[in-house]
C-alpha cells in the first residue's frame, strides 16, 4: 500500500482527466476452482489496486466526477464470515485508508444504476476480463452480455493508461522488490537444476522463493527443456545431459508488482558448440535493442532491429540468407522469432493488457501489423520517461513450424531449409531483463543476475 496521498492524487487526476460522468471501477471477486468455496489464489483488479488499494474480493468503486464524490461498495463481514476467515478490517475502514469517505452495501448498487440511467448520466468502465463482471455490468446497465466490451469508456481507458504507464519512483522501487525475488529464483534455478530431474520438480522451488518473498508467482513459471513452444509451462519431463533449459518467470511483490526474467542454460556444465554460437546471436541482439532504450525512439524500431540482427546472426550460421533487413521486412525471421521483443511491466507483466493493445502499446498514428510474427509485438510505441518494460529475444526451432514452412517453401529465398533441418531438435533459447526508461536512456532493474549462463552455471553448480 502507498499513502493515503497517493491515492487521493491518482483519482483526482483521473476525475480530471475524465472530466464528466460516473467512474465505475469493479473489483474482482474470489474464483472457484472446482467447486465453490475451493477458491483459486485471489488477486485484485490491477487498476482498482491503482486507485484504491484494496486488496479484498468483492468491492467495487464508483466516482461521481461532477460532484467529485467517491463510494465503496461491498458487503462488511457477517458473524458467520468471521467463524471462517476471522477478524478483519471493516471496508469502511480499509475506505478510509485511502481517502474515501463513504461505503454503502452491494444490495444498493442496482437501485444507484437505475437511478444513473434515468438521468442520462454519462457510465464509464473499463473492458471486464471476468465474465461475472461482465454479467454484472449488462445487469446494471441493463445491456446484453455480447454488447458490454464494445461500451467500455476510451476516455476512460486512455486516463488509466497515461497514469499507469509512467512508474513513480516510489512503483519503480516495487517492481524492483519483485525482480529481486525473480532475480534469486532465476539464481536458484541455475544453482540446483540436475540431469535426471524434473521440470517440475525445479519449478516447484522457484515457486518457495516467490512465496517467501511476500507476493507469489506473477504468472505461471515457464520451465522448459522444450523453450521452442513459447508458452510451454513445466511437466514431469526429466532433464538430461545436453539439453538447454528456459525458465522464464516473475515473482511479484506483497503490493502485486511484477517481476519478469528470463535465462537459458545447459543442463550440462557447458554448452554445446551449436548452442554456444546460437546463445551469441542472441545476445548481441540482445545488446544491440538495450542501447537503443531511450525516450522518443519507437519501440517497433528496436524490435526491427533486433529481429535483424538475428537475423544476420542466423544468416553467418548459414541458416538464413539474402539481405537481413528485407528477410525481416517480408517476415522470414519470424520461423525463428515468431513473437514481440517485449511489453510494458508493471502491476501486470503484460501490463494493462485488459485494457487494449491499441491504447497501450500503440500510439494513435500507429497501426498493429498483421503479418506473422510482428503481430505479437505488443509494444510499438515511442518510449517515454518512466515506462518500464522487458527486452526479451529469443530464438525458437518449433519442429512443427519447421516442416510446415519447409513443406511449403515459404520465404525460400531467405532460408537455408537444408540447413535449418539439422536444428529441428535444437530447442529454444531466450533472455528476458526489465529496464526503466529514463530521461538520459534506460536503467536494468533489480540486483544482477549474470547473462553469460555457461560462466554463471559452471560456478553455481
Ligand atoms: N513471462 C511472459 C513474458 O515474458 O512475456
Ligand atoms: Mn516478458
Ligand atoms: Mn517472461
């Protein structure tokens, strides 16, 4: 939790920027696993953390710009409640806490929409993600489920998104506490990882250390010796001599910011020559991104370039061909980089996703592509002070997609498919730091963690 202040000073400015009408900002609510009161690990809405700060299911808040006024809604606890769950602060407290003065029961808020509605009022909300918020927003307002995104406010999203997309230092410091516990996960998963080992069984201690760190997971762990499929998570596969294990994964803090890291590393005490060269080209794209971080340049600028250089790395392997920056015009990288070089960080790791790509990585001038690959790419815009974001590539040898291009011929002017072949066991690889943009340039967030990964895993093992 930040001051009072804070939060008084974030809804202001949203009130301001908004400037008419009634904010409407749903919590979320405890989610049932598989039978009702068997929850799933809760977490609040991001931005009703922002702005309010309570960390409770079942609350939602309501602005009234016009006559700058705030209410929580929610249920207090009942006698029965506290046989359950014990004593807890009253939401009137918890309201109070964070500037707002009045609370009333969730019972009231039907009567308080129909009233809203009457009058014309002007209802803004944010696009809901949990179908009970869905539902609950079409009876509000009195709308068919299927037509409640397609109202979501833009000025709405876009005053949320300015104000979330530039980190205070006082957010910045949380996102580091999350990288931090990252950072010893990321350390511990280099230091125990063992031939005859499961994936699973080194995912399950990363997910201690992010435990002990006061938050939890930020996301499910991607642990994998199969790091071509991108999002493969972990399982009871056995490492073994020769292999290259991917562990992408974030701890977040007590407050919910997100960490988000990522290292590849030989199961054995080296790697491969093969894997070595490999590991090489992606690391001078890797570098060659990170000294392009600085306010006004475009981030798409820094993916292109990135993805060139991969490019041109995979060209000297003799994987691929023909001029880089044309292959990566037309697309041919993307067998190999099929996906975006990063993305905002913050409360979310894809931060503020919920809200819309378009508003969030995208400025108003710019347009996602719809080409294969390059419509991953999740962050576009010109950076700004303040932005936190990941630099993240990779190169993926997906056998699948290997032998469906290679079937097909595509882009055989730029591949070497004879070449390529002899990689159809070889995995993936990435890495994945966070970094602020600052005034000057950019700074990496959290304590160190090594890069160079045989060096580092030869000494911590
Ligand atoms: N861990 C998800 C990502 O790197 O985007
Ligand atoms: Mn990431
Ligand atoms: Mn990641």
């Amino acid at each position: 939790m930040f001051t009072k202040e804070t939060y008084v000073s974030r809804r202001n400015r949203l009130k301001k920027q908004v400037g008419s009408g009634l904010i409407v900002l749903l919590g979320n609510e405890q989610s049932s696993m598989n039978y009702k009161d068997n929850w799933y690990h809760f977490r609040q809405d991001s931005t009703f953390l922002y702005f309010f700060g309570i960390d409770r299911a079942g609350l939602v808040a309501v602005i009234d710009v016009e006559a700058n006024a705030e209410v929580i809604f929610g249920e207090e606890l009942t006698p029965d409640d506290i046989v359950w769950m014990g004593p807890q602060k009253s939401i009137r407290e918890q309201a109070s806490e964070i500037g707002v003065g009045l609370t009333k029961p969730l019972a009231t808020l039907d009567s308080y929409f129909q009233h809203a509605l009457a009058k014309k009022r002007e209802i803004h909300f944010l696009p809901p993600y949990r179908p009970e918020n869905l539902l609950k927003l079409s009876s509000w307002l009195q709308t068919a489920p299927a037509s409640i995104k397609s109202m979501a406010s833009v000025p709405l999203i876009k005053a949320v998104v300015a104000q979330r997309s530039i980190k205070t230092p006082e957010e910045v410091a949380e996102i580091e506490k999350g990288i931090n516990t990252t950072v010893e996960m990321q350390i511990a998963a280099a230091t125990l990882a063992r031939a005859g080992m499961t994936e699973a069984e080194l995912a399950g201690q990363l997910q201690s250390i992010a435990i002990k760190g006061g938050g939890n997971l930020a996301f499910p762990t991607i642990l994998t010796v199969n790091g071509q499929i991108l999002h493969n998570h972990y399982s009871p596969t056995v490492l073994q001599e020769g292999q290259l294990v991917l562990v992408d994964c974030g701890a977040a803090s007590a407050t919910h910011y997100s960490g988000d890291l990522t290292r590849t590393f030989p199961v054995s005490s080296s790697f491969s020559a093969k894997q070595k060269e490999m590991y090489a080209v992606m690391m001078t794209a890797y570098e060659q991104a990170v000294a392009m971080l600085k306010p006004g340049v475009k981030y798409k600028d820094v993916h292109l370039q990135a993805c060139t250089q991969l490019a041109e790395g995979l060209k000297h392997l003799g994987l691929m061909k023909g001029d880089a920056q044309e292959a990566v015009a037309q697309g041919a990288h993307a067998l190999f980089f099929p996906c975006g070089l990063g993305h905002m960080l913050g409360l979310d790791t894809h931060d503020m996703e919920d809200l819309g790509e378009e508003y969030v990585g995208y400025a108003e001038d710019q347009t996602k592509s719809t080409q294969f690959g390059l419509k991953s790419l999740r962050l576009a815009r010109a950076l700004e002070p303040g932005f936190v974001l990941t630099v993240e590539p990779g190169l993926y040898f997906n056998p699948d997609l290997i032998e469906l291009w290679s079937a097909e011929k595509v882009h055989a002017d730029f591949i070497n498919y004879e070449q390529v072949a002899g990689y159809k066991d070889f995995g993936g690889i990435r890495i994945e730091e966070d970094f602020l943009i600052t005034p000057e340039g950019s700074r990496v967030l959290g304590n160190p963690l090594p890069r160079n990964m045989e060096e580092f895993r030869q000494f911590a093992r």
